[in-house]
C-alpha cells in the first residue's frame, strides 16, 4: 500500500510541477518517467537528492576495477593468493568435497582476513596506528589488546573484505565471479604465485593445504606481520610487478577507436579504458608540479587550463577533458547539495509544510538574509557568470575558497562555474563524448544553462533549484524503493504541501565532497610504489613510476 500511496504522490508532484510551468501534460508511462529504472548509485552510497549519479556512474566507466570503498590495494593480490593456494589444494572434485568438510570456503577466508586484519593492526603499533580501510580491525584490536595466549581469527563483521572487493577482483579479471566460488582466471594465477608466501612463517605450509587454524598464538604474529599487512606492496617484488601488470594491462593493446563514445564501448573495452586511467593518474602526479593533491585539491589541479597532456598518445588528452568534466560535475553536486541542504532546514522549521509559494518565498528570503550587501537583492545570474568569468576560471585560490564555503551565493557560483566550465571545454576542445556528458542524467548540464541567459535573478535562481532539488530527491528516492532499496524519504509533498515526513526529523543532509575515483588511484599509487607524498601533500613519482609511464608510452606509441 505504501509503495502505491507514493506513487500518487509522484504523480501529484509530476502534474503540478508542469502546471506551475505552463508545460503541457503528456501521458507517459513509469519506465518513461523513470519511476521504475534502477538507479545504480542507490545501492552503493547515499545520495539523497539524486545529484550525484551521473558523475558516479561515468567514473565507473572511466577508472574501473576500483570503488571508493576499495581503499587497500593489497587486499586484491593477498585474497587472489588465498583463492589460488585453496585451488591448489584442491584440484580434483573428491579434493575439494573433502576440503570443505576440514573447513568451509567462507571460514577459511574469514579467517585468513582476520590474519590480515591482526598482522596489519601488529604491524603499525609503534608507529601509531594501523592503515585505514581494514575489514575487522575494531574486533583484533580488541582481542590484540586482551591477555589471551591464542587470538581466536574471527572478525565478527557481516561483510567479508572477500565481498567487497570481489566485485574488483572481478572487474580486474582477477575471479571468476560468474561461479559462486570464485575461481580465479588463467591470467591471474601468477598473481597469485607472487605474494611471497614464506615469509609466512608456520601459516605457510598450512594455506599451502587451503586451510588456516581457528587460533594464532600471540607470540606468532610479530614474526609474520609483515607478510600480510595492508599498508604498502613490497618494493621491487613479483607482487609489485604483477599488480603493475594488472592494472595498466601490460601487454595487451589499447582498443579505444572512439574514446568514450557511449557506456557500452566503454563496458566492452572495460581493460583499455582501465589502462588508460592508470596511465593518466602518473601523467597528473608528473604534472602537478609539486601542487598538493587530494580531493577538492585535485579538482582544482584538473580545472587549471593551463594543464594539457604532453604525450605522444593523444588519447591522453581526451582522458584529461573527460576527468575535467568529473571535476566541474563535483562542484556542481557541491553546490547543487548545498540548496538541497538549506531547503531542508527551511522544512524543518515548518512542521505543517509549505505550499509552492510559500517555499519558494522563504527560500528567497533566506537567500537575501545571508547576503552582506543589500544592493545584492537586484544581483543577476548573468553578474555571477561575469564574476566567474573573470575572476574565478583558472583562479586556484579562488576555487579553493569555493570547495569550502557554505555561504548560499557561493553555492550558486558553484553550479555556474561547472556550467562555464563545461561549456568552455565544449567550445574549445570539439570532442563528441563532452556533449553526450552535458546531456547526463540526472540534472543535466543542458537543462541548467539556460537559466543564464533568461535574465534571472540570483535569488530567483536559487529558488527554482532549491523547488527542482526537493523533486529530483522525491522521483530518485521512489525509484530507489521500486528497485527494492530501503525508503528514504525525506520529504513529502501532500495536500498540496511540501512537508518533511515525521520519522526524517533528525537526518541530516551531508554536502558532496570532492572525493572521486581519483582519491584511491593516488592512494593505491602510493601503496603501489608508484608515487610518494611529501609532508605538504605534494605527489611525485617514484623510479618505478616513472619506469611506468616509460613502458605504456612505449607499448601503445
């Protein structure tokens, strides 16, 4: 009842939207709505005013075999050497049925990530704490700071590293996921040959059999920290060259015939698109030019004009336009979260709800209350986009101050500056794929430009998308519930009445930040051994790195 109860909730909102527009009505079916289509970014993060999918789902396309939760890039070759010795130990159907019986497939890698997660743990306690993104690690810090002899391996967490990475491990070509018991593929079997498993002490020889014991002796895991730690790839080994090969796809050829094209080019070449991401993550560490790195950072090192791909590959320079269009995106999702953020507060405030003109009058009003300067009630978009113009494109510090802000009109300036941005690069660059991304749903950038020529004015502007936030967050979170996904909810619109729903009081709406892919391309690289981060996070690649780009430029010249 309660999933056809919003429906007609919807459908009120859909036809009284287009009413206060004087748009016509056509009669559309909920696929053409998109009330039913899936939305992939509600099953992997919270994004409740709908802004961020576009950039989520094209940066899957454009760095895969990684997610934003996949922070540690040892679990892959680690897990693909416990995946390759239990395979080993078992090569025959009878070998296997009698291996599960020892010890179950799930138990066995439980406990091998309860090994990892206590040696990582060992491993960093006088240098004052363990590397983040550990699977298990409050429940070995407690069992490492008991008293007890043995330490039981049991993380007691419901999600097994082994499941969030497996989706990485698949995309890497890494397991086989289309079996339930992940094996891995041919190719990845020297992967797994090239953890060192010696250094494992008295483990070895019993993953060597595909299992591990319930308990390690405290006393063991000094010995073996080392060996299974998460924090960095040991340098100049056969585990770093062969992430290495991985990654970049070493000596496999780069089919990009039209970059970026569509999704399913993009799918279909899904290793060279990887390639290419691993190769421009070095080329931005090379270009940054001892300019820290790092979220918002990053962005404005990408935004910055003035730098282009020198290389003998042109592809690179298409990747740069793209991940540029990334950057400008983000600040959208800034600003855009920022309205979202303020429209809820202003709902808050009114238990009864707003009808359409109230809401969009106290949203003016809060808009004006926050200004210094009362001359600034006439302020026009078109000044804001001159203002961008002129002092804000290519201004680092500038944009600096922007990624930081909370102040309303500073929430409009990023908005408008994506759109300059994006517009800018169209204008200059011609390339295909940039228009198909100013098209992207949701809230695409085709939509929101023409509000700036239309001679608005600026709080007339942050009116009208504070009223489009709230019904981009009403069709993204029933669509979320079509396709299964909890209700979430916020606000309601009944009666004629935008209102916030009693049980989404206490929610609190967090604005986008400037985390993209990017962020653990230049973690893992770190790890990798393929950069290394001065105390001003200033990035610089290392030999190895260097070596890096040397052979891609060499394989696909």
């Amino acid at each position: 009842m309660f999933m056809c109860k919003n429906s007609f909730y919807i459908l009120g909102v859909y036809l009284w939207y287009h009413s206060r527009n004087g748009k016509g009505i056509n009669i559309m079916s909920a696929n053409m709505i998109g009330w039913t289509g899936p939305i992939v970014s509600a099953r992997t993060h919270i994004d409740p005013s709908g802004v961020q999918q576009a950039s989520t789902n094209f940066q899957a396309l454009l760095l895969p075999g990684m997610s934003t939760v996949t922070q540690r890039l040892r679990y892959i070759s680690l897990l693909t050497a416990a995946r390759f010795y239990r395979m080993k130990a078992a090569k025959t159907e009878e070998e296997q049925i009698r291996l599960e019986q020892q010890l179950t497939f799930d138990e066995y890698f439980h406990r091998f990530e309860a090994l990892v997660a206590i040696c990582s743990i060992h491993h960093h306690l006088q240098s004052g704490g363990a590397p983040s993104g550990i699977v298990g690690v409050q429940t070995m810090k407690v069992q490492l700071q008991s008293q007890d002899r043995k330490i039981e391996l049991k993380t007691e967490v419901q999600k097994l590293a082994h499941s969030i990475y497996r989706g990485t491990l698949g995309n890497l070509h890494i397991f086989d996921t289309s079996e339930s018991t992940d094996p891995l593929f041919e190719d990845a079997i020297s992967l797994g040959k090239a953890w060192d498993i010696e250094q494992a002490g008295s483990f070895s020889s019993e993953l060597k059999e595909g299992v591990l014991p319930k308990y390690i002796d405290r006393g063991d895991i000094g010995k073996i920290d080392e060996a299974f730690c998460l924090c960095s790839i040991p340098d100049n080994s056969p585990e770093q060259a062969e992430l290495i090969r991985v990654l970049f796809a070493q000596g496999r050829p780069l089919q990009l015939s039209s970059p970026f094209a569509s999704d399913n080019e993009m799918i279909k070449h899904t290793t060279s698109y990887r390639s290419l991401a691993w190769r421009f993550v070095l080329e931005l560490i090379n270009h940054s030019q001892g300019q820290p790195l790092g979220n918002y950072l990053t962005l404005v090192n990408l935004l910055d004009s003035h730098v282009a791909m020198v290389n003998r590959h042109p592809v690179l320079n298409d990747e740069m336009i793209a991940w540029r269009w990334v950057a400008a995106r983000t600040f959208f999702e800034r600003g855009w979260t920022g309205v979202f953020q303020k429209s809820i507060e202003i709902l808050k405030q009114k238990y009864f709800g707003l009808d359409a003109d109230e809401f969009t009058d106290q949203m003016r009003r809060f808009y004006l209350g926050q200004q210094d300067d009362e001359t600034q009630e006439n302020e026009t978009v078109e000044s804001l986009w001159q203002e961008i113009e002129e002092n804000i494109y290519n201004n680092r510090d500038r944009l600096k101050e922007l990624s930081k802000s909370e102040q309303p009109r500073d929430y409009l300036l990023c908005i408008l500056f994506a759109l300059y941005t994006t517009k800018r690069d169209q204008e200059a660059h011609h390339s295909s794929f940039l228009g198909r991304l100013w098209s992207a749903n949701p809230i695409p950038f085709s939509n929101e430009t023409l509000k700036v020529g239309q001679k608005h004015k600026a709080c007339e502007m942050w009116s009208e998308i504070a009223e489009k936030s709230l019904m981009e967050h009403f069709s993204i979170s029933l669509r979320k519930m079509s396709d299964g996904n909890p209700d979430s909810l916020i606000v309601d619109f009944d009666a004629g009445k935008w209102r916030i729903r009693d049980r989404a009081f206490d929610t609190q709406i967090a604005l986008a930040d400037g985390s993209t892919r990017l962020d653990v391309a230049l973690s893992w690289a770190l790890q990798l051994g393929l950069a290394k981060k001065s105390s001003t996070s200033a990035f610089e690649l290392t030999p190895t790195g260097r070596q890096c780009c040397i052979d891609w430029d060499h394989d696909h010249q």
